[in-house]
C-alpha cells in the first residue's frame, strides 16, 4: 500500500528542492508542493508537472491526489 511518505519521496525525486508534505488513506491523498520551478506556471501546468514526477504511480497505485502547489514566494 502507498504510504504519504512514498507520496513525499516521489514527487522531491521528481522535483529536485521542493518541499512537500502529504496525508492520507493509501488511495486518496492530499499534498502541499512548494517548488520554485512552478514560477510562471499555471496550476494546470504545476499539476503537470506533479504528474510527471510521479509517473505510472498516478494511473497505478494512486486514485486519487488532491494537491496545492506554490512557490516559495507565495506562501
């Protein structure tokens, strides 16, 4: 079972310096991404991005994710 914690792992190897925490119940999660990579980014594209560091992981092993994104700037 995926954990928060595998969640958390994921996305900083995707995401190289962000800062993330996650909760949640093994198939639904929520997560709070700090990234100054999503500067100039729309939420659609930040989401993207998430996706993207998460791979198969998104259509395998999670069903649902839940998450904001910001920049260091706008915390």
């Amino acid at each position: 079972m995926v954990t928060p914690e595998d969640i958390e792992k994921w996305i900083r190897a995707g995401l190289e310096g962000c800062e993330v925490s996650a909760d949640g119940d093994g198939r639904h999660f929520e997560a709070r991404i700090v990234y100054q990579g999503f500067a100039g980014k729309s939420s659609v594209q930040r989401h993207q991005m998430v996706y993207s560091a998460l791979g198969d992981r998104m259509r395998e092993d999670i069903h649902a994710l839940s998450m904001k994104t910001m920049t260091p700037d706008e915390i």
